[in-house]
C-alpha cells in the first residue's frame, strides 16, 4: 500500500512539473507577441516585427493596435497596398483614432492619391487642431509636389506645438539643406542633438547634412557615433563607406564593404562601392570581378552594370569568354521587350549586348533579323556578312544546316541588292561620315551621390555612351567635373562644340530623375530644360532613353551632297534617317550653317541657300534627288550642306530612335515618343516624380 501511495505521489508530482513546462508555450499570448514586435520595430528590425504582429493578430484578430503596428511596418518596407489592407482592420475597431487616419493619408500619398490624402490630414486637423503628425502629412504631401516652402510651412507648424520634436527638428534641417541654407540647418541640427544626443539617427542624418555641405570630415565623425551607438546601423555604415571613399581612403572604404557584405552579401551597394574604389586603387580586373559578384545577387542594379559594362569595354580583352555571359543579360531582355512588340527597347538591349560582345553570334542574328523586318535590307546583308567572317571564341560549333542556310540568305540578298543607290552611284554608303552634330555633356563638382556614389559622372558618360548608335552626332563627355555654367559654356565653344548639356542624378529608395539643360555653345543660352522620373525595373535605362529622345527632338535633319550628275544628287540620308521619297531639303552653301541663336533650329543667310532638293529614291543611307536651283546661277557643288524642310506624312517606325527628327526651324517632324499601346510606358505616364528628400524625410520617425 505504501509503495502504492508514493507511486500515486510521484505521478502527482510528475503531472505538476509536465504543467509547469507548459506554461511558457500558455504564455504566447498576443500581447507578448505585440511586445516582441513592439520591441522589434523600435530596433527597426521590420522583418521580425511583421512576423510577431501577425501572430498577434492571428491569435486576437480585434487587436487594433497590432494591425495598426502591422500596416505601419508594411508601410515602411515599402508596401503600401498591403499596409492598406491592415489599416482598414484596425480601422474597423478604432474608427476615430487619429493615428490610424494619418497613416491612412501617408499610404494614399505613398499610392499617389494625393487628393485622398489631402483630404484625410485636413479632417484631422479640422477635429484636432494641434496634431502634430497631420502637419507632417501635409509637408509630405507639400514635398511630393515639389513645394518646398510650403512643406517647410507644415513642419514649422509642427515644431511650434512640439519644440523638441525629433521629426520635425530634423525634417527642417534636411529641407534647409536641400535648398542650400546652411545656416538655418545647422540651428535645427544644434536643438536636435541636444535633445536626442544619444540618438543614432540623428548623428546619421547630421552626417548626411554635413555631405550636402562638402564637409566630409565632419560626416565621418558624425556618422561613426552614429555606427559607436547603433553596433546594426546598417544605413550608417554604407554611409561611412561612402565617405571614406569620396575621402580617398580607399583600403579603408573596401574594408568597411568586405565587413557589410559579410553581414548581407544581397545588398548590392556595397558590391557596389567596393568596385569603384577598387577601380581608383588601378585595379580595374578586381573591380570587373567584384561588380560581377554583385551583378549575381542583384541583377536588377543597372548602374552597377553600367559601370562594369562601361570598364569591360575600355579594359578587357575581346576575347573574355566573360563577355557572352554579360551580353546574355541584355539579349535576354531584348528578347522581352520582343515578346511585347517594343521595337525600339529590343533594338536599344541588342545594341548594348554587341558593344560588349561584338562576336555574340545570337545577339547579332537576332538585332538583323530587326532590320529586315524593319526594311533595312542593306544594313540586314551587312549583318550576316560580319556573322559569316567572325565566329565566337570557345562557342559551340555552328550546325552545318545554320551555315548554309546564313550563306544562301547572303547570296540570295546579294543578288536582289545587286542594283541599290549606292552599287548604281559607286559609293560605300557604310562609312560615311555623317557626324553634323557635336554635343558635350558635362555635371556639375556636387555633393556625394547618398545612393550610387560617382552617380553624376557615371551618368554623363553613361549618357554620351548611349549616341553611340546615332551615327549624325558625335557626343563626348570628360571625367572631371565642371565648376558651373560659365566652365562648361568656354569649354564647349572652345572645343567647336554645337551644344552642351549640363546634367545631374537625383536617386531615390527605388526611383530616379535626371535633369539636364541643353545650351547653345555657340551664344550659351539655354536650348532646353529637361527632367525625365522613373520608378520600378529598368529605370536608369527609361531615363537615358528618353534624355536621348528628347536631345534628338532638338536636332535638325542636316546632310550633305556627296555626288552630283546634271540635275540629279545623292544626299548622305536615307531610311535610317527617317527620309521618304518626297521629302525636301534646302540646299545651304558649305561651312555656313550655324545653330540659332536662341532655342532649337538652324541660322542661315539666304543668299547661302542655293537651291533645294526633293528626294525621289530613298536608299537606307543616302537618297537620289533632283535640284531645283535657287537664282540663275547654279552654284550647287559636292560637299554643300542640306536641311529638312518637309517630310511627308508618316507612320514612325517603332524600331527606329537613333536620328534628329527637327527641320531646320527646330520643329519635330517624326514622332518617335514612346508607343502609347506599350504597357512600360503606360506605366512611365503614370510616375509621378518627387524629389529625393521626400525618403530621408519618410524615414525619421
């Protein structure tokens, strides 16, 4: 019996401690799971802070706060949709509750519904006249519209209810900056630090003011307290490594990005970074393979290719089995942009994978299979020659069938091409020289690029690069940068330049803006302002396309006569210009053409215009036209200049966008803007640019 009672006992016992050890999985309450997510997000650790609010939820679904905390965190990871969806549940439980109302109008702003927005922060401040943050909505909103003034209104509005509010000491210190007040900066920057001296963002955020202002020494001291009182402050060390590379610390600034990319080898930045400095230590092959490793984890940063891609074309050798593999990236996209009939965003992806691999066999089989769809039958046959001359190194051996096939299509186009312009008038129509555009591309001694360090440079050459294609201008850029206007303005006169472009990098979270002036380097007035925005994939790429689009809408149609029998010429222009039969030229006296003195068009006297020319047989290069002369006399020779004057009404072709479009007014007379049927550019419409102080002001909270 006694054994049987401490039998009983220790079951007992056992059953009490099995209970015991249950109690902490009991405890996983959603509160605790609201307090780790609490936790969480205040370390600005998103990711477990999600994942801890939505057990809370799970377990408690009429937890307002925790869905609330939930659309807060999707907001600031860069989900505003989602956020939306969370907001809503949480507004169904706490209808009035002023928080949830402006984080409702950050959303609408984020999803560019500004008037919904607007209309949520004037609610709040209707009811609650004192509200802090709907004042910050409204300078969001302000910024978004580029209405510095006004933001800087809200915020002050703020401040004088809250005088040690950390957003809005810092939003003022940021907007001031931005626009060049120093002064008034550095008295927000002072009250902030004083207050929140502990503060890791604040030192971050003084570090990046001190940026703006070129005081590099005063950004690294500031940036690595902020790194001393945040040992995860992953911002502040990209930050830190920035500055010690525009410092010229290099060994230091790579060592920094070894450390990041040990820590998160998917942050392209660093990859980045770490190549260009690799690049101004004169290790240009440790700097190709690096920005290769960082091309594999983030695929998608295409200034990072462009600047590998930039280097392998000045340093590597032709035969890199490398080359294929990086030219593949941009057949593959090529091929996309196929698949939804852009011609032009194909052609642009097969162009760019045959300037790095010239001997890329798929690549330049696909770009001639574009011109003969496009009727450039010449420019096709001239293609499958350079196929059938050249084969890649270390490729797989061609099919027999393929090589036949490639050697009949030669013959076959060879013997229907046997009696084109240029065969009938002897002339090698391939090398021309139809350069009659001299344009320089220069960027301004800025502060530090807080996203693609070098950005401003990269994108000058980057947009002298993309005219390769255009074979009437000749665009050229240099590697310093220029102090101002008045540089730039007496280099390119000096240098016989028609016109100069000054232009500049705006970088966002997830978006760009690149702003360029175009100047007349003759008289130095402005030609045009231009300011193209994209957001999502291929931004960078929309952006240097459409600065090239619009360059081009500024260039007059201008050749020369190049042979002359009787009344009959041949001009340097053809299809791949544009020109139709029809079309009408001036006929201009050599060496007397000058740009306008003022906006975009050509200057000329008209005793120098000697006559035109209507073009009746329109070849891919140049076109036969009979003259008509100007006067009695007929003073009409070899090497005179021509410009358009009409071109008859035509359908743009879609795959062509490397020509001037202008006549010689300026006006443009084909339209080469982007198919509106194209849903990339639907999307393009959409955008809405706000300036790159708008997501460093979005993060301080």
């Amino acid at each position: 019996m006694k054994n049987r009672n401490n039998l009983k006992r220790t079951a007992a016992c056992f059953l009490v401690f099995a209970s015991l050890a249950c109690l902490p999985a009991q405890a996983k309450t959603a509160r605790s799971y609201y307090d780790k997510g609490f936790d969480a997000e205040s370390t600005e650790d998103w990711h477990t802070a999600t994942q801890n609010y939505m057990e809370a939820v799970r377990i408690n679904p009429a937890f307002a706060d925790a869905w609330f905390h939930l659309s807060r965190v999707s907001y600031l990871l860069g989900e505003p949709e989602l956020a939306l969806q969370y907001l809503e549940n949480a507004e169904k439980i706490e209808k009035t509750d002023s928080r949830i109302l402006n984080l409702k109008g950050l959303i609408y702003l984020s999803l560019g519904q500004t008037e919904n927005a607007s209309a949520i922060f004037e609610q709040i401040l209707t009811a609650y006249p004192n509200d802090v943050s709907a004042h910050f909505g409204l300078a969001e909103l302000q910024l978004a519209g580029g209405r510095f003034s006004g933001a800087k209104k809200e915020y002050e509005e703020a401040l004088k209810r809250q005088g040690d509010n950390k957003k809005a000491l810092l939003s003022l210190a940021l907007l001031c900056a931005y626009t060049n007040d120093f002064s008034a900066s550095q008295d927000y920057l002072r009250r902030a630090l004083a207050y929140y001296s502990s503060d890791a963002n604040v030192h971050y955020l003084s570090a990046l003011i001190a940026c703006m202002k070129g005081d590099l020494q005063s950004a690294e001291t500031q940036v690595r307290i902020a790194v001393e009182l945040n040992k995860n402050y992953t911002e502040g060390y990209r930050l830190l490594s920035q500055v010690l590379y525009y410092e010229g610390k290099y060994d230091e600034a790579i060592d920094l990005c070894d450390y990041q990319i040990s820590k998160d080898r998917n942050e392209p930045l660093n990859w980045y970074l770490k190549g260009l400095a690799q690049k101004k230590q004169g290790r240009a092959a440790d700097a190709v393979a690096t920005w290769s490793k960082g091309l594999e984890v983030a695929p998608q940063d295409e200034i990072m290719r462009m600047t590998m891609e930039l280097e392998v074309r000045d340093s590597l050798e032709l035969e890199d089995a490398r080359r294929k593999a990086w030219a593949g990236y941009h057949v593959n996209i090529a091929d996309q942009c196929a698949e939804r009939y852009d011609g032009t965003g194909a052609s642009y992806e097969y162009q760019r994978a045959l300037r790095i691999d010239p001997l890329n066999r798929k690549a330049r089989m696909a770009y001639a299979n574009m011109l003969e769809l496009n009727g450039m039958h010449e420019l096709y046959l001239e293609q499958l020659k350079f196929v059938q001359d050249f084969s890649e190194p270390g490729s797989v051996k061609v099919s027999k069938r393929s090589e036949t096939f490639l050697k009949d299509t030669i013959e076959a186009y060879d013997s229907l091409l046997s009696e084109t312009l240029a065969k009938k008038w002897d002339i090698q129509s391939f090398y021309l020289d139809k350069i009659r555009w001299k344009i320089a591309v220069f960027y301004e001694d800025r502060p530090m690029n807080f996203v693609h360090a070098e950005g401003d440079y990269l994108t000058a050459v980057a947009a002298s690069d993309i005219f390769s294609g255009v074979a009437q201008t000749s665009v050229k850029t240099q590697g310093s940068p220029v102090s101002g206007y008045g540089e730039a303005f007496r280099k390119a006169r000096t240098n016989g330049y028609d016109y100069f472009v000054i232009l500049s990098l705006e970088e966002g979270k997830d978006d760009m803006t690149l702003n360029a002036v175009m100047y007349s380097a003759r008289t130095g007035t402005e030609t045009e302002k231009m300011s193209f925005y994209a957001t999502g994939n291929n931004r960078y790429t929309t952006v240097l396309r459409r600065f090239r689009t619009a360059v081009l809408e500024n260039l007059p149609v201008r050749g020369k006569i190049i042979r002359r029998k009787a009344k009959s010429v041949i001009v340097d222009l053809g299809k791949s210009e544009h020109i139709l039969n029809g079309a009408v030229f001036q006929i201009i006296r050599k060496g007397k053409i000058s740009t306008a003195d003022t906006g975009t068009g050509l200057s000329y006297r008209d005793d120098d215009i000697l006559g035109t020319i209507e073009i009746t047989d329109c070849g891919e290069e140049i076109s036969e036209g009979i003259i008509s002369i100007n006067g009695f006399y007929d003073k009409i020779n070899d090497d005179d200049e021509v410009v358009l004057i009409s071109l008859p009404e035509i359908k743009s072709d879609a795959a062509i966008d490397t020509a001037p479009v202008a006549d010689a007014k300026g006006n443009v007379v084909v339209n080469q803007k982007p198919d509106s049927a194209n849903p990339l550019n639907a999307e393009i419409r959409r955008a809405v640019s706000h300036p790159a102080v708008l997501d460093l002001i979005q993060s301080i909270y």
